[in-house]
C-alpha cells in the first residue's frame, strides 16, 4: 500500500515539528551537579536535529578582559538524539594543543561503549542495560601498547574493576529500588525512590549497607508537572538546581548552586529554547567562567523543516559584569 500526502499535508508535518517542544536540551533529573559533565536529553537532541554542540570557556575577573582559556569540548550526535562523541581540546603546561576523544558506541539503540583515548592508551567501559534499559554492569578495562617479540597481539587489555546494578520495579515499572553491587557481589549501597500521585519522583534517599545515609535527594514539580528544584543533600554539603519557564512551558534558565560559594546558571535561547551560555562563578578565586555555545544541525529534509542556528552569545565586558554576581 502506497502513502499519499498531498502538499497542506507536508505543511502540517512543518508545523508539528517547528512548534515549540517540552523536551529540553538537558536532563535536568539526572545532572551530576559537575560543571564539566552535561547530561543531555536524547529526545530533545533528535527533535531538534542537532548534530554537534560546541562550547568555548571564557574566563573574566572583576575589571579585567575576558579571555579565551584555550579550552573547547565538542559533542557530536546522531539523528537519534545519541551522543557520539565528547571532544575536548586544552592547552597543556607545555603550551601545547592536547585532545582528549571519548567515542560511544550504540547496539539496539543502547550505549555498549564508552572509549576514551588519551596519547596512545584506551580506558574501555562496557556496558549491559536489562530490559527496561537502565545499567546492570559496567566493566572497566585499560588497553595499551603491547611490545613482545613472542606475540602477534600489539595491544594489551586490563580488566580494572566490574561494577553491578540490581533494579527493582513496581508493576508500572517505575523503579523503588536500585543495589549497588562490588566485585564480591555483595551490596555495599542502595537507592530507593519516592514518587507522587502523578508518577514523578519526589525523594531519593542513598544508603550505604555499612555507615548509612550517604545522601537525600528532594525533587519539586509546578502545577503542570515540571520540574522547578532538585536539592541534594550530602553530610553538611547541600547542591540545589532551580528549573525558570516562559510562559509557554519552556525552559529558560537553570541555576545551580551550593553552600561552598559555587555557582552555575544556564541560560537558554528565548526564539530556540536552546542553550545560550553557562555561567560558573568560583567564589574562592573571584573568577567567573562563561561558557559560549554554537549548533550543528543534520540536513534538514521534507519532514524535519529548517531550523535557524543560534547566533553566538554576546560577550561583552558589559554583559560580563552584568552577569558577575
């Protein structure tokens, strides 16, 4: 059977797929809180066809310049919103351009691999995902140069440590409980988790079998079940992440902060819902580093419509002391 669409068909195929969309760039949910590890959303990624995110840190002191660290990380992506690749380039001490290149590899739409090579050595992650896909076992191997005049075998690989993860769900398949299992397979942590009537998770509390409570995590939700606070509390340490949204549900800005002068904010574009710039302001030195994002997009075809690329962020000393708080 053939498919016929006529041409107010492929008009309304452009206007699903260029309105506005929930799905933000970031998953906010499960962000590590670290200024160098963005946790992206796969379904954001593919809706809006971004091939490649680029980011470029700045660094500005009070009355000082910006300059450019030196410092660019590049993620590539295919048109499932899968993240390919994480390439970071910096100066070393020698004043010289080193590269550092993690490459993922995907089977049945799941990550498998995580690569990274740095100089001639390769630290290899191997994952295993059970049904539902979350991570069941993570294996830890190093390869490097292998030198034996009695072997055809030129590389060597190392198995560093396997790491285990047991997942237990309720009938609809949410998870109320995740084990952490060592090289023994003994549990030496566990994660139980707490949701609403809606079905989002509102607590997450991370026990340790020996010593107790190693953290708690608190989840808050607006009237149309948007994420608006994550507070994680750790000993004495709290890191809280606060989600803004226009008045059309879309994200506009994240801000993450914690009780050691840290501070973080996340800026997202007001015509593209795409990120803008980050902010991380370190108390202790009185610098503020800003980071400028640029976008890749796949080629556009009939049923993915053109999608205007985000002009560079203005980094002005007076937009930068506008920003430094």
């Amino acid at each position: 059977m053939k498919l016929i669409l006529n041409i107010s068909a492929f008009i309304a195929l452009g206007i699903l797929f260029s309105m506005p969309t929930h799905a933000q760039l970031l998953d906010a949910e499960n962000s590590s809180f670290h200024k160098n590890n963005l946790v992206f959303d796969n379904e954001a990624i593919a809706r809006h066809r971004i091939q490649e995110i680029k980011c470029e840190v700045f660094e500005k002191a009070p009355g000082k310049p910006m300059i450019f660290k030196g410092v660019t990380r590049t993620y590539t992506f295919n048109v499932n919103g899968d993240k390919l690749s994480k390439i970071t380039t910096y100066m070393n001490r020698f004043q010289r351009i080193d590269t550092v290149t993690i490459n993922y590899i995907y089977k049945n739409n799941q990550l498998v691999t995580e690569q990274t090579e740095i100089f001639n050595i390769k630290l290899i992650y191997n994952y295993k995902n059970d049904k539902n896909g979350n991570l069941i076992k993570r294996t830890y191997l190093k390869e490097r140069p292998y030198n034996d005049p009695y072997s055809l075998a030129t590389t060597k690989t190392e198995e560093i440590s396997v790491s285990a993860y047991k997942f237990y769900y309720h009938d609809d398949n949410r998870i109320y409980k995740k084990e952490f299992i060592n090289d023994v397979r003994r549990v030496y942590m566990t994660v139980f988790y707490i949701y609403n009537e809606q079905g989002n998770i509102t607590r997450e509390i991370k026990r340790r079998t020996i010593g107790g409570m190693v953290s708690s995590t608190k989840y808050k939700y607006n009237d149309q079940g948007l994420l608006v606070s994550k507070v994680v509390k750790l000993h004495k340490e709290t890191k809280k992440l606060e989600l803004k949204y226009d008045d059309n549900n879309n994200l506009s800005e994240e801000i993450y902060s914690d009780n050691d002068g840290e501070f973080q904010n996340f800026v997202f574009s007001e015509n593209t819902h795409q990120l803008s710039s980050r902010v991380y302001k370190d108390d202790e030195k009185d610098i503020i580093y800003i980071t400028r994002y640029e976008f890749k997009y796949h080629q556009n075809n009939l049923f993915f419509p053109f999608i205007e690329e985000e002009k560079p962020y203005d980094f002005s000393d007076t937009i930068a002391t506008k920003i430094y708080r």
